[in-house]
C-alpha cells in the first residue's frame, strides 16, 4: 500500500526513485514490489521513459467502491433517459491517476462504434468526457497532465499543450467539452459536468455519436438535462459519496462557474447553440 500512496493526487508518473523515496523503501525492495505489482496490473510502466503509473487493474477495482457504485446507480436512470433521446452512447466518468475512468456506459445500438467499457480509462486529452475532468480539475493537476506528452490517437488529436491549455480555458467558458475524431475516428463526443451540492465537478456524462452528421445543438439539451437531474439528486441523496469521489480526484472549487451550482458552468445556454470559441472539432 506504501507503494501505491506513493502516487499522491496530481501525480501522473513517478520514476522508481521517486516511489522508493516517499515509501520509505530501499531500492531493492522497491523494485522487487513495484515490479510484482506491475506484473499484476496495478502500476503499468511506460514504454518511452521507464516511469510508472497507476495500472487499469486498480481503476476496475475502484469502479466497484461504494462512491463509485452509489454514482453509477444514482446516473443509470438518468443514462437511460439520455439514451432513449438519443440513441447514443452514454458513458460517465470519473478522474482517476491523471485518466478518465468509465464507470458506466450506455451502448447505442444504432451509433458509433467506440473502444469504451466499463472500467476502463482512456487519456483525458482526447475524449469528450476527459476534457471535461480535466477542465475542471485543480490547476495542478490539469499542469501536470499538460507537462506528459500528450499521446496521438488521429490525425486530429489535440497534442500541442497550449492549443488543448485553449480549447480546455473555451471547456469552462461555455460549460462542455466536445471531441471529433481525437479517440477514434469517425466519433464525435460530447461531454458536461456532473457537480455536487457545492457546484464542484465530480464526474463527466458523455454522448459519443458519428462524425458525420453530429450536431452538439441537437445532442446538448438532452445531456444538459440528465447533467442537471443527476446534480440534483447527487446534491440531496448522495453527499458522503461526493466528498469521497472529491477527495479521490483532488477537486477543489477554483475554476469559473464553481458558484453556477448543478449543471453547465455560468455561460451561454448549451440549447442555443456552440458559443464562441475554439471549432467545434
């Protein structure tokens, strides 16, 4: 467990050393449990420069922890009322070892096909969900995400650290966060906040549709609704789970529309259109 607190909130990789040092560890010891722990799929290391980060394995176990689980089934009704609108794929997620988690997802039978399943991660760069985490999230975390290298998926993935630092600073201007073909091509995403009783961020709810064709004017008011009604019903049911699920993510309130309480940060309403800012892409 030494090992694994090692990885404090913000930290995305640690090199052996660093893990060693705050764990307390002699470097044998160290690398004789760091690598048993990466063979078992709880830190994963990283083919370009060696350092280690939390593994997917620890993320599905998390997926089943009490916040976790009272957040899927507090959103369930809410995703299926957004899937009967859309016939999309709905997913929320959570921010989880610089990554969004997908704790829940919604297949649409008739959409995009997409590489999403429920506990699995994906980098917060290039999803609709993961810019929505990452826009919200303390400015020390968003940094540190922005100093890795930002991995390309496409041709149109966004990994120049100060045109994703723009297009996140456009994220809680108008209150969303929108992706076409960054993950997958041929998909375009969408993704809103989902806030707690005090206004922070706790989770992202997405539609990820095709690209051809995709308008965010027809996909926001449903997403903006299901955002709105799971805030609420977080903000009355449900504050011990945010509070952990707070705590986990290192959120704090000091990004614009924090005051704004349940839904889109404050900005120009979603249902009337994009706002001004980056291209919708």
């Amino acid at each position: 467990m030494g090992i694994l607190d090692a990885f404090a909130p913000g930290d995305v990789r640690l090199t052996l050393s660093e893990i060693c040092r705050r764990a307390g560890l002699p470097p044998s010891t160290g690398h004789r449990l760091v690598g048993e722990l990466t063979a078992g799929g709880f830190l994963e290391r990283t083919p370009d420069d060696g350092t280690y980060r939390i593994g997917t394995r620890l993320w599905r176990i998390g997926s089943r922890a009490p916040a976790v689980t009272g957040l899927r089934e507090l959103a369930l009704p809410h995703m299926e009322d957004l899937y009967e609108a859309t016939h999309d794929n709905v997913q929320l997620a959570v921010l989880g070892g610089g990554r969004a988690l997908f704790v829940e997802r919604l297949r649409g039978r008739r959409s995009v096909p997409v590489v999403t399943r429920v506990g699995s991660d994906l980098p917060l760069h290039a999803t609709g969900a993961g810019k929505v985490l990452l826009a919200y999230a303390p400015a020390a975390v968003r940094e540190a995400v922005l100093a890795e290298p930002l991995t390309r998926h496409t041709s149109a993935t966004l990994t120049d650290p100060e045109a994703l630092r723009r297009d996140l600073a456009a994220t809680r201007r108008r209150g969303y966060a929108t992706t076409r073909d960054e993950m997958t091509a041929g998909a375009f995403s969408v993704g809103v906040p989902v806030r707690d009783r005090d206004g922070a961020v706790v989770a992202a709810l997405s539609l990820v549709a095709r690209s051809r064709g995709a308008d965010p004017r027809r996909l926001l008011p449903p997403l903006a609704t299901a955002a709105r009604a799971l805030s609420r019903d977080l903000a009355v049911h449900w504050d011990a789970g945010t509070a952990a699920l707070r705590e986990d993510a290192a959120f704090t309130p000091d990004t614009p529309g924090f005051a704004s309480g349940p839904g889109f940060a404050t900005g120009p309403d979603p249902a009337s259109g994009p706002a001004p800012g980056p291209d919708m892409d």
